[in-house]
C-alpha cells in the first residue's frame, strides 16, 4: 500500500477527506523560510525558543519559530484533519506516538545517518511502540527519563541503611525504616496515574525477556494479565507502606511532601526531580533502580521524554533535516538534559547531575526497559483500574478487568486499521 493511500485511511478515520499538506510555508515576499516547531514541553520553551534564535542566526534564509502545543496528540490529529502538519515535532514517547506512527504520516529517518548517533539501547525504544513500515525509524530520542526509586540521601544516611539490590533486599529496607518510624515513602494516589510508575518499573524486572516483546505477544492474543499477577503482589506490598493519606493527595501534594522530608523513598520517574527540587533547593537525591528478586534482572525504566520527528513528505526536507542535526548536537541534549533533569540519548555522552548517577549504570550495561504503561491503548483506560486495584487489592479482578478491557479494545482496533 503506498504512503498516500495510508495517509488518505488515517484522514479517514478522522472524519476527512483528501490529500495531506506536509510542511510549512516560505515567504512569498523573498523573506527567509519559515518553519514551525510544534513543541509540548511547557516546561522548556525558554529554551527551544533559544535554540531556534542560534539556529536562525547560523541559518538566514530559514526562520523556526516554536508553537507550544501542551496536548500535542491531539492537536496533530486536529492538524492532520486540517492539512496542515507542522515541519517540525517534539513528541513524547508512548502509546499515542506509536499510534501515530503506525499510520504513517511521519517520517523514515532510516534514510540518514542520524541514528548512528544514539545510544543502542535508547534507540531501540521508539520502534517498539510503533512504525511506519517494516525497518523504519519514524522518531529520533532527544531525551529520556528513567523510572526507578527517588530517595533521600540524608535520610537514608541518617537511618543507617543503603539502596538495595534485590526484592528481598527492598522488602527488608521498607520493614527496617518503618520500625525505625520513618515512612519508607510518599505516596499520592489521588492521581489515577500516579500508580503507573511503581506498575512500569515492577514489570521491568519480571518480564525478563522483555517488556516490549510481552505486549507484542500480548497483542497477538497470547499470554494474560495473570502473568502479571506477581507485579501486582508486589505494588500492594510496596503501597501498604509509607503514609496513610496516600489517597488524599495527589501528584503535586507528593513532590511536595516528599520535598519536605516526610519519607525515604518516592518511586517516581526522574521528571518528579525538578518539581521536589521546586519546594526544597537543597534536598539531597539519589536514585535507584526497582530491585528484581535477582539482581542481575534489574532494569531501568526509561521512555523517551522527548522525541523528534516530521511528517512523512516534508515540503522542506533538507532544511527541516539541518534544524533536526541542530537539535541533535551535544550541546544542545546537554542544555535541555541539564535544565530538565534527563538523560542524554547521544553515544558518548551520559547524565551529569548527582541525583542520577544511581540509574547510570543500567543504561551503560544497556540494562534498560520501555514503560509498561506506555504499551496500553488509551482506551483501556489503565490508570483508573490501578487506582482501583491499590485501593481493593485484589490483584485477580484487575488481572481480569485487563484482559477482558485489553481485548476488546484491541479488537475494535484491529477491526478499523
């Protein structure tokens, strides 16, 4: 099936009709170029609108401007209906990049050298979730984050005990801090979502033959939910630990009592560092990874915060490539990783700041898992059933509530592709 016909069934699905105007415009008056950076990181605008600034100046016939887009999912989608896709993308990498992806309306950046760049494992990420094709590389990681355990160095020194390196290890450090009245973590369920990362990095290190390759298998109608009971055992056992009001608060109530030294541990992705660091300038981090029952099964999640791409047949190619090299370039992936406290995605280059060194290792070792999470259709609705299952804890009804939502979604969307 050709492109154009695959991208005529994507505007299909949409409710529209007729042909797919990729790119931005020139300037019909002899000005330079202009592109647009649809970018969704709130966050980091200052500093893509820097980047942009560099760029134009370095390149006088080509002017980037940045339009930040917080829901950029479904403003591309809108885009899409409107023929109107932007030259240039950041995009968060999970399930609707992939369900993008899939359609074919973003470019194969298979057909340069850009990937050669990046690091082995963290490039691996991205084509797991979805592709254009066969061998295509519809994504470049700029960034990545990694899930495991935020811990407070002073209180850890101050109780005496170390990060562990097993399950049993885990278990025993939890029943340590609270005997000595320090709760092992802070907890804000209130969120549906905040349950995810605890899901994710428990999965990392049972799902030994990969996360990716268990929910590709998964998606052909093999295995169950049920092979995940044991993660669920254990995020019960994880949430039955730490502060009684977990319900009561949410995302941001948790950084902030976490920041304030009300717990040893938070099991959060690394984007949370920059929010507790937000309340308490001088808390003292560490990470780690969430331990397996066997240390050498140990994984770091890590999703690619921000990915960079462009639609399938850009009207300005050569030009939109130069501005996606100029993103890509050390310098660069160190300002925004420095600033947003993630990990650089180039060979060579590694996480500077003391609060990550803990998760380095794994991906030097290429010890590294994609999200669980990230593999669900929207529609499933994950995050409200987890909510539900740490509140009950009966970890067979959510098994089942799984398969039973898991197969009907992806039913219905095998169905209409």
């Amino acid at each position: 099936m050709s492109s154009i016909t695959r991208r005529g069934l994507v505007l299909g699905s949409l409710g529209a009709a007729g042909g797919l105007a990729l790119g931005g415009c020139s300037s019909g008056s002899g000005g330079p170029m202009q592109l647009e950076l649809f970018q969704f990181k709130s966050e980091a605008i200052k500093l893509f609108d820097k980047i942009c600034e560099q760029f134009n100046a370095a390149n006088p016939g080509t002017q980037v401007n940045q339009n930040f887009q917080a829901d950029n999912i479904t403003a591309l989608r809108v885009r899409l209906v409107k023929d109107n896709f932007p030259d240039l993308i950041t995009i968060n990498g999970d399930y609707g990049y992939g369900s993008l992806a899939k359609t074919n309306v973003f470019y194969d950046f298979s057909k340069t050298s850009l990937m050669e760049a990046v690091q082995p494992g963290i490039g691996e990420i991205l084509p797991t979730l979805g592709t254009g094709g066969e061998g295509q590389v519809n994504g470049l990681p700029f960034a990545n984050n990694g899930s495991g355990v935020i811990y407070n160095v002073d209180v850890f020194d101050k109780a005496g005990v170390k990060p562990p390196t097993t399950w049993a290890e885990f278990v025993e450090l939890c029943d340590e801090l609270t005997a000595k009245k320090i709760d092992p973590f802070t907890w804000g369920f209130k969120d549906n979502w905040t349950g995810a990362p605890m899901f994710s990095s428990i999965s990392a290190g049972h799902l030994t033959d990969g996360v990716a390759a268990w929910y590709a298998a998964r998606a052909k109608g093999e295995h169950s939910f049920t092979d995940l009971l044991p993660v669920m055992e254990k995020m019960k056992k994880l949430a039955g630990y730490g502060n009684k009001n977990k319900y009561a608060l949410g995302y941001n109530d948790a950084n902030q009592a976490f920041a304030k030294g009300e717990a040893a541990m938070y099991l959060h992705g690394t984007y949370a560092i920059p929010a507790i660091r937000s309340y308490n300038k001088e808390i003292n981090l560490g990470t780690f990874a969430t331990p397996a029952e066997d240390a050498k099964d140990t994984k770091v999640v890590s999703g690619v915060d921000v990915a960079l791409t462009m639609g399938v047949e850009p009207r300005h190619e050569a030009e939109q490539l130069a501005f996606i090299e100029h993103l890509m370039k050390p310098a660069n992936l160190k300002a925004y990783c420095d600033e947003q406290v993630a990990f650089p995605t180039l060979k060579g280059m590694k996480a500077t700041d003391p609060a990550l060194q803990g998760l380095v290792p794994y991906f030097d070792r290429n010890q590294v898992s994609t999200y669980s999470d990230h593999n669900f259709p929207q529609a499933v609705t994950l995050n409200a059933y987890m909510q539900q299952f740490l509140i009950d804890g009966d970890a067979k009804k959510f098994a089942s509530t799984l398969d039973e939502q898991w197969d009907k979604v992806v039913s219905r969307l095998q169905r209409t592709q």
